[in-house]
C-alpha cells in the first residue's frame, strides 16, 4: 500500500534560543566523546543510539545519575528477543530515585476533580505520607513477592499507594474504578493480591459515583484473606468494619516518631508493576515491567524527549486502567510535578481540560486526539478563552491524530510544539513520539524514539520507507515485559509479539516511515480497540452482551476514519422474531456499562443478519474492522477460509452507508 502525500511544511520548528536550552541538547553533548561522532543532529544520535545499545544506554544511565545509585556488570548480555537480559547486577528502587529528586517546599502533586481543587502535595509531604503508608503495609507483611492492587480514580492517594507499594520491592497493579467488578476480578484474580487499596467512589459527569457494593464484589471475587484499605472520598455508608481507614493506616500512634523513608533495593528486572492488555481473546494478559526498565526507559522519554524537567507541571487526562498513569506518576522522576484530575474531560463543556491546565499553570498538557477534536467541533477557542502562556508543549497519544486537527490544536497554543506520540501498555513507553530538535508535521509523529530501532516491514519482512508496512522493532527495549504473569516457559509472551517475524517484536500497527524519518500511524493492524487513548478488549463487551438472552452473537469493531475520528460499532445477531427496538439496543448498552464500563459502551449497535468466522470459528474482526475503513473486500479476505462468505457484502453495505 502507498501512504497519502503528506505537507512538507512543519507545523513548528525549533527556534535556536529553544534548542540551546533543551535537555537533549545537553545530553547529546554530554554523549558525543563517548560515541567519537557529531551527535548534534537527531537523526546521527538516534543512529547511534540504535547501532551502539551498550554505549547509549550506558550514556543515558550515567546522565540522569543512576551511576550514584549502583554499579552494574554489563548493559546487556544479549540482544536476543524475547530474552534480552539489561543492567546485570545492579540493585536499585523505582521509589528511591523518584522521591530523591526535589526539594522539601517544591510542589509534587495537585489533585483536582469535578468539585475543585483538591490537596497540593509538597515533595517533603509527598515523602511523609509514603513513608507511612509502606510502614502500614511493611507491617501487615508486604514485601518482594507480594502484589497490591489498587481500585482507584486519578488521585494523589493513588500514586502515595503505588510508590509506598514500590519502596518495599512488592508488585504494583490498578485498575480505575469505571470498570465493573467482574472485568477487576478478571484481572487481579490472575495476581492473587494480598492487598486491595481503595476509595468508596469517584466523579465523572457531574455525579458522584459509589463503588462500596463494587469493592465488596471484588473482595469476594477474589480472597477471604484479602486486606482492604479505603479511602473516603464521598463519604459512603456502608463499609465492613473489618477494612481498614486510609487516614488509619498513616496515622502515627501516639509517643512513635515519625516514620522515615526506607527502600529495599531489587535487580534491575524486578516487577515493578503488572499492567494488562486488552483482553481481545479473553481474560486481559498480565505484563510485568522492571523497575529499572521502567525507570531508564521513562527518564529518556520525558526529559530528553519531552523536554520535561524541575519547575514543570505535567497534566495527562489519563485514569489508572491506562498505562498513561503509570508514565504521569513516573514523570516525578524528572523533578516535575504532576496533575491528578478525577473527572469527565468535556465536564462541564468541551473547555474543562483546556481550564485546569490554564487554572494550574500546567506546562506539558497530554490529551487523546478524540479530546482535541471535540474541542475543535465544538468551537471552542483556548487562544482566546483560556490563559495558556505557561503552557510550553503539548502531548497527544491513544490514536492517529489526523492533521487538521493537529494544525488547530498548533495554532491554538501558539509557537509550540504539539508532539503526536505512540507506544504501549505493551512497553510502558513510546515508540516514536517528538524531540525539541526536530519539527513538528501535521499528522505525523516527529521521530523515532532514541534507542528505539522501529521500521515498517512488508509482509515478507522486508524493511519499506513512504509505504504502509507493518510497525516492528528490531532489537530490545530496557521496558520491554520482563515476562507475562502466569506464563512460566515464555511461550505466551513470544506468541504474543514475537510469532509473526521470529526474534522482533511486531507491535500490531501499520505506518509508513518517510524520508525524513517521520511516522505516519494508520490505526491497529489487529482488533484491539482504542477509544480516545484507551486500548480495550473485545472480550469485556462480549462478555457483557451474553447476559442479554436476545442476542445470539455479537461482533465489536473500533476503525479508525479517514478525518481522525474513531467509530465503534455493536454489530448484533438477534434471536428469531426478536426485533432491535430502542429498549433493547438500551439494555444492550446498560450490560455494557455495568459489566465493563462507560467506556466501553459502543457507538451504535446494529442489527446484521450473521457474524463471519474462518473456518475454525475465530471472528473475522480484523477483516470487518478493514471494510468499514473502505478497503475493498478481495483485499481483506480470501472467501475460501470464511464460513459463510456473503456476509461479508453485508458489512460492505453498511461501511458505504456510514461513508456517505
């Protein structure tokens, strides 16, 4: 396939003032004696980044100072995938270095939610409360080995969880508190957690929302021995006594001194944290990421990508179900401080989003391109409406930004740039995103990420440039998964990225890499679901609609539109006689949102005639997913290996009806 002619003129280009300031610039002069090169270039440090993995790598963990935290024995034993071993012997805490960073009166966290403004942490408050939530947890036993999960909206006292959870070398998981009990279950039944950390509800709407019942169906879900800690946010009624006060479980007793900050340093692959895939094909896999991995990987894409730093205030509408929160909480490690909104993004109105971040002089504002878009069809103007002059560069990440919208959102904010980014649960990184020494396009994402070694492949496994080709990378990633949970020979996890071009990871996205060393993403090239930023899996909604006992089978599909806006149809069989009435499609939609989330709540459901499968009964989701995207159907399947090839005309009908 050959990719759309793109506009050769950059949306925002670097000034000289600008790039003599940016982190990059420091870094690459810090690294060129190491390399014996030129490096202040981006593509010749990118180069080397990826020809010399040891060298960079090394480079990058002395400038951010890890050097002063441990020694090692060897960046990377091999550069085999999957089984890539980095930072042998070194013994390190995520939670360590992250609250090192900042001085005692520097701000940590703000926390906001539809009410207001909420508490502002400082980094010495920060550390106290850290502190004494791992002594509670210490305490009741926790330590390496153990999995806390957290049931949480976008708060402070989630990110107090995670890290006090990370000082003791004990394995972090969450899930937001808009997924139902039974999709919770499904994902921390996998982990066995000792420990559930939780609030009794969140805002979203203009509604508080109670989730006391929740918690209660998630604690019996999962173990008797299950502890609780709750956080009283709305003040419901109705918790057992037997859980545990959040402001208990910080309380220092009378006459004992105030607990101080310890942390049991780990090897460099340690879990940190567990996140979890979609669930396209059942119950969500469980990916485990480092601490070291997490950390490395996650200081180079903030600071030297991003250009984040001391006296930033970073903003990403994001929810702890989405690995965007994992990278928010880590954006501390750079001297940042963090935003944590619990609400709606177009609550009260499109502009929510757009005012917090004028109200809380935000710096770096990270939003999906649905979110933009939204903005732009509804006429809002933040050039004009919002004071944004603290603002200095925006992110935008979740799916394809399409470059009309890319183009408003850069005149909006002024001379800035807006970096289109794209990466992974998978990776608890980006694959390619901007850089300050690199210009901005409409619709593209500037660059490659440092040391990561992308290309677009055809379908022989042939590296292609300015054609549509599939997203793989050739060598490894410090965050790529440890392993996956339950998944002790490996074989999971090679099947899962490895399996179609054996020893590279093939991420599941088509793009064209152009000449000037871009990217262009044209949307998933599996059958993940990803709304406004968040990935999904079919599996939860399919789940859902087998309550209803008058749809027979049912098939999701979320396709990426050619003007940027993502449409996720509900295609329903229907029993005999049974008509797709308002109330039905109504009861269709409540078991969605009861039993997943809002979320996951389709954009219509439509009533078909049949699902296709291949010959061995697997869903064509793929090839559907493709037809309603406009490709033609003998580019999409081959009828020979369909079931019951003329219903693929049926979702042809429906993709020209939706087109026109």
């Amino acid at each position: 396939m050959s990719a759309q002619r793109r506009d050769p003129t950059p949306l925002w280009s670097p000034s000289p003032d600008y790039l003599r300031s940016a982190n990059i610039t420091r870094f690459s002069e810090f690294a060129a004696p190491r390399a014996g090169r030129d490096l202040s270039d981006y593509a010749a440090l990118w180069q080397w980044s990826v020809d010399d993995l040891a060298g960079f790598w090394s480079a990058v963990w002395d400038w951010f100072g890890l050097d002063r935290l441990s020694s090692y024995e060897q960046v990377l034993t091999t550069e085999q995938m999957p089984g890539a071993q980095w930072f042998t012997g070194a013994s390190l805490n995520y939670a360590e270095y992250l609250l090192a960073q900042g001085a005692d009166d520097e701000v940590a966290i703000l926390g906001i939610d539809e009410a207001g403004p909420g508490e502002t942490l400082t980094r010495a408050e920060l550390r106290r409360r850290v502190a004494a939530l791992a002594a509670h947890l210490s305490g009741r036993g926790i330590g390496p080995g153990d999995v806390v999960a957290g049931y949480l909206p976008n708060t402070p006292e989630a990110v107090i969880a995670f890290l006090a959870t990370a000082s003791l070398g004990a394995t972090w998981t969450s899930v937001g508190q808009d997924y139902a009990a039974s999709a919770v279950v499904d994902r921390f039944g996998q982990l066995r957690p000792r420990l559930l950390i939780t609030a009794d509800g969140y805002r979203f709407g203009g509604r508080e929302h109670g989730r006391i019942e929740s918690i209660q169906q998630i604690e019996a879900g999962l173990s008797p021995e299950l502890g609780v800690i709750l956080h009283s946010r709305l003040g419901q009624a109705g918790a057992p006594s037997g859980w545990v006060d959040w402001d208990d479980a910080l309380r220092v007793a009378p006459g004992e001194a105030e607990p101080t900050l310890t942390f049991t340093r780990v090897p460099f692959d340690h879990p940190l944290w567990v996140l979890f895939s979609s669930g396209t094909t059942g119950i969500p896999k469980g990916l485990v990421h480092g601490h070291g991995g997490v950390l490395i990987e996650l200081l180079k894409t903030f600071s030297l990508q991003s250009n984040v730093g001391p006296g930033d205030r970073l903003m990403w509408y994001t929810s702890p179900s989405w690995v965007m929160w994992n990278l928010q909480a880590t954006t501390l490690a750079t001297g940042a401080s963090i935003v944590c909104y619990d609400g709606a993004p177009t609550y009260p109105d499109a502009s929510a989003l757009w005012r917090i971040a004028a109200d809380l002089s935000v710096t770096f504002l990270g939003i999906s391109p649905g979110y933009l878009q939204a903005s732009m069809s509804a006429g809002f103007r933040p050039s004009v409406e919002v004071d944004l002059s603290a603002l200095r560069a925006m992110g935008s990440t979740g799916s394809p930004l399409a470059p009309e919208v890319h183009a408003w959102a850069t005149r909006e904010i002024g001379d800035k740039p807006v970096w289109s980014m794209s990466g992974g649960t998978d990776i608890a990184s980006g694959f390619v995103g901007g850089s300050p020494n690199v210009p901005v396009w409409a619709g593209e994402l500037s660059a490659r990420g440092l040391g990561v070694a992308l290309e677009a492949w055809d379908q022989d496994g042939r590296p292609v440039v300015g054609l549509v080709g599939e997203m793989v990378i050739t060598t490894p990633m410090p965050s790529m998964p440890v392993r996956l949970w339950n998944d002790p020979t490996g074989s999971r996890l090679t099947e899962a990225y490895f399996s179609t071009f054996p020893g590279v990871w093939r991420q599941g996205d088509w793009v064209t890499l152009t000449e000037r060393g871009s990217v262009v993403i044209h949307g998933r090239s599996d059958s993940t679901l990803n709304r406004n930023g968040v990935r999904m899996g079919s599996a939860d909604i399919y789940a859902a609609v087998d309550t209803v006992p008058e749809v027979l089978e049912a098939l999701v599909i979320g396709a990426e539109q050619e003007d940027g806006s993502y449409w996720m149809p509900l295609f329903v069989v229907l029993r005999e006689g049974v008509e797709l009435t308002p109330e039905l499609t109504s009861t269709i939609t409540t078991a969605i949102r009861t039993l997943a989330s809002p979320r996951h709540v389709p954009d219509e459901v439509v009533r078909v005639s049949g699902v296709p499968h291949t010959k061995t009964g697997k869903k064509l989701e793929v090839p559907v997913k493709r037809l309603l995207q406009g490709h033609a159907l003998e580019d999409v399947a081959n009828p020979a290996t369909v079931d019951e090839p003329a219903l693929l005309d049926e979702y042809v009908a429906i993709a020209d009806r939706h087109r026109s």
